[in-house]
C-alpha cells in the first residue's frame, strides 16, 4: 500500500505526422498499447525477450512497474489495474468500423493518461512515441515494404505533445512543435475539479435530468459471469466502482469510495431512456498469450434519464469513469466514452481537440 496521496489523471496529447502510407485498423487501441509496451520494454528495460517479471525486477524497473502491475495480496487476485489508459485516435476509431488511411503528410493524435504516482514515468512516454514512430505503427503495408521485406508499418514523426486537463478542457504545449525542451506537465483533473463540474452540470439541468454518453471504444462489461451487451447504467456503474476502488487504492493508497452501494443503486434505477448503441466484434493479438483475445464491446450513444438528486451522485463516478474507462482492456484503449449533455456541448471536454 502506497502512502495516501490525492488521486490525480493526467492527460498527455501526442499529435504525430505520417511519414510513409500508414493503415490504422478500425479500432487501434490495442495496436497503439502494444507498439508502446514493446518500444518501452526494448529501450528501457533490462530484461530480454521471454524473460519473467520478478517481483524483485519490477521493483527496480519503472518501466515493468508501470506495464506489467501484479500485486501478490491484491484483492483482485495477483492482477491490479494498471495505472494508465490509451485514447486511441477518433479518426481511427470511427463508429462505421473501417480502417483509417494515412498519407504521408497527415496528422492524428492519441492519448495517454496516467493516474496518481505513475505521472513519474512521463518521461519514459514522450521518450517511447519517436521510437513507436520510428518502428510503425499500424496494419502493415507493400509500400512500404524494403530491405526484402513484404511489407512493413507506416512510420510517423512526432509534431507536438500537450498537456489537457479532461475536466475544465484546458490545454498547455508540454513539447511545442519545433522544439526540443519538453514541460513537465501541471494540469492534471482532481476531486475538486470533478465537484465543481458537478455542481455546475447539475444546476443547469431541465427537469428530465437527461444525460447523453457516447461512447468511442468497445466497452466490454461483464455481470456475474456474462457479457452486457447493451449499455445499462447499472452494471457500468459497477464496473466503475470497483476499477476507481482499485486505481485509487493501488496507486494513491486511499480507502474505498463511500457510498458505493447506494451510488451503484441509483445507477440501477436510472432509465436508460435512448439507445444507439451497437455491439462490435473485435480481437486483439497478446504477446503475452501468443494467441488473439476478444476485446470486443458497445460503441455508440445512449441517453440515461434521473432526478438531480441522483446525478448528483452518480456523475462524479461518470465524470471519473470517462479518465479510467470502463470495464476490460481499458490499457487497450476499451471503455472510453464521454458525457454529452443535451443540447450542450461535452460536459467533460475532449482531449482529442
């Protein structure tokens, strides 16, 4: 258990420029997780391939710390959460399911968030996408093929890095396109900043209490053994809970969210009053495994429907959830949504923006 500290998200921007054709698949969380594990594993860890985490290892190296999190006694089992998600490229992950073509030349960006005490591994990130870029990313390619190979990833240049603040939307070039000296980033989302925009949603609500989710990844969440295959608030809420518990507990040694049953009832009595959303089948190849897993869940839009009493309980979970994710594969870049309000724009600014 970790000294007691404030829980804090931070969230890193990294905006890049294809250098080659570069092919991103319709969903490319889990392209994006994998490149970044192995230009981390490559560069800045000791260990060779096939060579176990120790316990003793991961201790010593920041870099299995943050990728490879196992805890002995933890109350999930060995397994932790890791204390990072991905937000993937929007122009990749498009709700029609097609892949995205880059020409040389291009720009998309992808996120990265990292919770509590793994804020001291930034370094190792922004150090870890030129190396991506330099490696590829992506489906690969005959045009890019050389050096008697078939085919090869898109290459792409790093052009600018920011720093985001998911809650108030406010944004500082933390690497500004052109230079060299990188910032250490200072605006991360916090409980305050989560109250406040509570308060603030709450307050400009009409009477209905309607609350609009899209959600832009696979959201995969299990109840008791099986897969939800429609976006219920209740089992999300729970999933919410129990993944926060643990990112605030591993990471921030703060005890359990109160109010947990009583905040998971509310999410069951929520109507769930629109729902757009659609299911999608997705794989996702694990080195670890050596073999495909499924990371398939719901994307879309559905609109939930409660009392102002009830929101004000419910979105400072919500407005949490949209930094952690929710449910599986979340490191993968699974889960992520954000909250729109009816009418309004995004309660909870994008950081693709």
């Amino acid at each position: 258990m970790h000294k007691e500290q404030p829980f804090q998200a931070h969230h890193i921007r990294f905006e890049v420029e294809a250098v080659t054709p570069l092919l991103l698949p319709a969903h490319p969380g889990p392209s994006i997780r994998g490149a970044l594990f192995t230009a981390l594993r490559r560069h800045f860890c000791a260990l060779g391939p096939g060579e176990r985490v120790t316990a003793e290892h991961k201790a010593q190296c920041p870099v299995c710390w943050l990728m490879s999190t196992e805890q002995a006694d933890g109350e999930r089992g060995r397994d932790v959460p890791r204390p990072y998600t991905i937000e993937p490229p929007v122009e990749g992950g498009a709700p029609d399911g097609k892949a995205t073509w880059f020409e040389p030349g291009q720009r998309f960006s992808f996120g990265l968030t990292l919770f509590a005490q793994a804020m001291n591994l930034f370094p190792y990130a922004v150090l870890a996408v030129p190396m991506i870029g330099q490696g590829g990313l992506g489906v690969p390619l005959r045009e890019n093929a050389e050096d008697g190979a078939d085919k090869a990833r898109g290459q792409f240049r790093l052009c600018r890095v920011c720093a985001v603040n998911p809650v108030t939307g406010e944004m500082t070039p933390v690497l500004a396109e052109g230079e060299k000296r990188v910032h250490v980033p200072e605006l991360p989302a916090t409980e305050e900043d989560v109250a406040a925009l509570t308060r603030a949603v709450v307050e400009r609500m009409d009477g209905r209490g309607r609350v609009r989710v899209r959600f832009h990844t696979p959201t995969r969440i299990i109840e008791a053994g099986r897969l939800v295959k429609r976006p219920w608030l209740g089992p999300l809420a729970r999933r919410l809970v129990e993944r926060l518990d643990a990112l605030r507990g591993a990471f921030a040694g703060l005890p359990p969210l109160p109010g947990r049953e009583p905040i998971c009832a509310l999410a069951d009595q929520a109507r769930l009053v629109e729902d757009q959303t659609r299911w999608t089948e997705v794989r996702s190849r694990s080195g670890r495994l050596g073999r495909s897993t499924w990371v398939s869940g719901y994307v879309g839009e559905a609109v939930y429907e409660a009392s102002r009493e009830a929101w004000q309980a419910l979105l400072p979970l919500l407005l949490w959830g949209q930094a952690v994710h929710a449910g599986k594969n979340a490191t993968k870049g699974n889960g992520w949504y954000r909250i729109v309000l009816s009418g309004e724009e995004e309660a909870w600014p994008s950081s693709s923006s």
